[in-house]
C-alpha cells in the first residue's frame, strides 16, 4: 500500500470516518491497473487511489459508500460479459474483479484490526501478505502471514489456512499478489513489500544515472565507497545514505534482507573481494550484481573459493551485471543493471515481450 494513501487513511480516521478499501482481486483482457491496484472511500464520498485509472470509479464509489453502511464487504465485477461493461467505461473488452470492505475490521477479537497490523509491518519493513475469501464460504474471512512463518487470524478451515499460508509465502517471494481458487473459495493474496533498498559499492560514474533510475522507480538508495572524492552530496544530492567506509565496515550499518539489491560496480578487486566475502556472511539479500567482465569474475570466484566462501553463494551472484542491452555509456549500463534488478525482482528473466509464450 503507498504511502500516500496510509497518510490519507490515518487522515481520515482521525477525524472519525470509515473507510471503505477497494482492491483490484482479478483482471482481464485490457485493463489500465494490475492486481491489487487499491482506492480508498470515505462516507462523505471523498476518495483516493485508483483501481481502473478512471473507467469504473464513479461506480466503485457508490458502492463503497453503500458497504460503509451495511459493513459487509462486496465482491464487484465488471467485464465484456456485463451489461454495465460500457456504462462504467470497460468497452474496451477488459474485465476487472474489485473487492470492497471497511478497513477497520478485526482479524480476531481482541486484536488490532488488519489495516492496523498492515501500518505496522511497512513502518517496521516488514514482508506480508494478506489473504481473503472473496467469494466461497467464510467469505471476508482474513488471514496475515509474515515471511517469517508467522500468521495472524484464519480462514476458518485448518487445512485452508495451512495451504493459504504457504502459498502466501510463494508470492511474497515474487511480491506479486495473486488471486487463486481452492474449491469452492476464491482467495486474493495480497502482498506488501517493504520499499526496496538498493546499495551501491562504489561512487563510479555508472552509480550516478543507477542512483537516479532506481529512486524513479522507489527504491531507497545507499552508496558506499571508502574514498570520500568518490561518495560525496556533490556527487550523490539525491541518494538517501551516503557510507563513507570499505565495503565489510559498511555492511555492519547495513540491514541485509529479502528487500535488498546489491550493485558492486568498483570493478577493483580490493573493493569487489571485500564486499562479496562480507556479503557470504549477512543474511542473504535479493540481488549481488558486479561489475567485470565473466574472466574477471572468474578470477575473483576463484580467490573467493580460496577464502573459503561457498559456491551456493557464489552461484547467486550476477556477474557481469545487468542484461545484454549492448550498453556502453554510464546511462546504458545503469539501465541494463536496473532492468536485471527488476527482473528479479518480479521472477521474470528480461526477454522481450515478443518472445514471451
């Protein structure tokens, strides 16, 4: 959930109103928002967020405004099938499941409220998911589970919940919501991630476009570098930690997790070496990209080996970094190394479009 949006419902529930949390659970054909596309609605008729760019807004609001009155929850669908397809503005052939409830219910009594518990897990960068009956028995039923194993509420069947859990944990993996049928039940799994980190080992010339690519694209970027001309504001104005130390010194500052990616671009084994050996030892981060051509790294590999570090960990490493764009200038590197982060980060392996079955 973005950050805006949290603000605005704290905003909102501050002043005493309910709110009522649309999320796309299901697309298809040509739809303008992906799964798990959120807005939020308040009695008054305010909203914000979006989950079709504009096409079934005006309907959704309405109807979160009557589930604010009934507090129950409501599964709407709009698609090529449905006579109000060219009424709400999905003409287009696109179709589009949205899961409307009040955000203030309870996972269990007792117990913070899931919108609550959600707040709390992306103030503290925690991975979860949040999986819902949307339609089946038990419907609205609600369940949190971290990526550490533990969980919070259930669906109401044991064995539904042990399955749901674990697939839960598949998706966080990917970060990728997902909507899935068991049986009767139709579940969404909704995942929130913490906003990404991406470290960057050395202040090179490539780190200044990377720096500005990836903060485009959210991620909280860190540099580090041991020679202070390299890792400077002048250098870096926008980067949100500047780290001044050799690569093992600045790990210890450094909480390595699911939500890290890794960018050694020295391509000098004094800072490369270092950093790959003190990465073997931290909890094991998404990305290790370095720079080097596949003879460097070969050599590096071996001097690890000889260090004692692993092959699982080494086999994990992407290098040379980035994807075969054909790069050559500092931009275009930075853009292949961004293309492969994101690749990785959603599972996918950076082929063109065209080729994707």
């Amino acid at each position: 959930m973005k950050e805006d949006l949290i603000a605005t419902i704290d905003a909102w529930r501050a002043r005493g109103d309910a709110v009522a949390l649309a999320t796309v659970v299901k697309t298809g054909g040509a739809t303008p928002r992906p799964l798990g596309a959120k807005m939020i609605v308040n009695a008054r008729g305010e909203f914000a967020g979006s989950v079709s760019g504009g096409c079934v807004e005006g309907a959704v609001i309405e109807e979160a405004r009557r589930v604010l009155k009934t507090g129950k929850p409501k599964l709407l669908k709009y698609g090529i099938a449905d006579e109000t397809a060219w009424d709400v503005g999905l003409s287009c052939g696109g179709m589009i499941e949205v899961w409307l409830e009040i955000g203030s219910w309870k996972l269990e009594v007792g117990k913070p409220g899931w919108l609550d518990e959600i707040e709390r897990a992306i103030e503290l960068d925690e991975l979860c998911a949040l999986a819902t009956i949307v339609s089946g028995a038990n419907v609205g039923a609600q369940m949190i589970v971290y990526a550490d194993g533990r969980t919070s509420g259930d669906l109401g069947d044991a064995a539904l919940t042990a399955q749901v859990a674990r697939d839960a944990q598949r998706a966080m993996e990917h970060e990728m919501p997902e909507n899935r049928a068991y049986g009767d039940a139709e579940i969404f799994i909704d995942v929130f991630a913490p906003k990404p980190k991406l470290v960057i080992f050395g202040g090179v010339h490539t780190a200044i476009p990377l720096t500005q690519f990836a903060q485009t694209l959210g991620f909280r970027v860190t540099i580090v570098d041991g020679r202070e001309r390299f890792a400077n504001r002048e250098r870096f104005p926008t980067a949100d930690e500047i780290i001044v130390e050799w690569p093992q010194d600045a790990l210890a500052q450094i909480k390595i997790d699911a939500s890290t990616y890794i960018a050694i671009l020295t391509h000098d084994p004094k800072f490369d070496l270092p950093a790959l050996a003190a990465l073997s030892k931290t909890a094991p981060p998404r990305y290790i990209g370095a720079m080097g051509s596949r003879a460097t790294r070969a050599q590096h590999f071996a001097e690890l080996r000889a260090q004692g570090v692993s092959e699982e960990f080494l086999s994990r490493v992407h290098g040379p970094i980035g994807l075969d764009l054909g790069a050559r200038t500092p931009e275009e590197i930075a853009l292949a190394i961004i293309a492969e982060v994101i690749a990785v980060r959603y599972g996918k392996k950076g082929r063109r479009m065209k080729d994707e079955g």
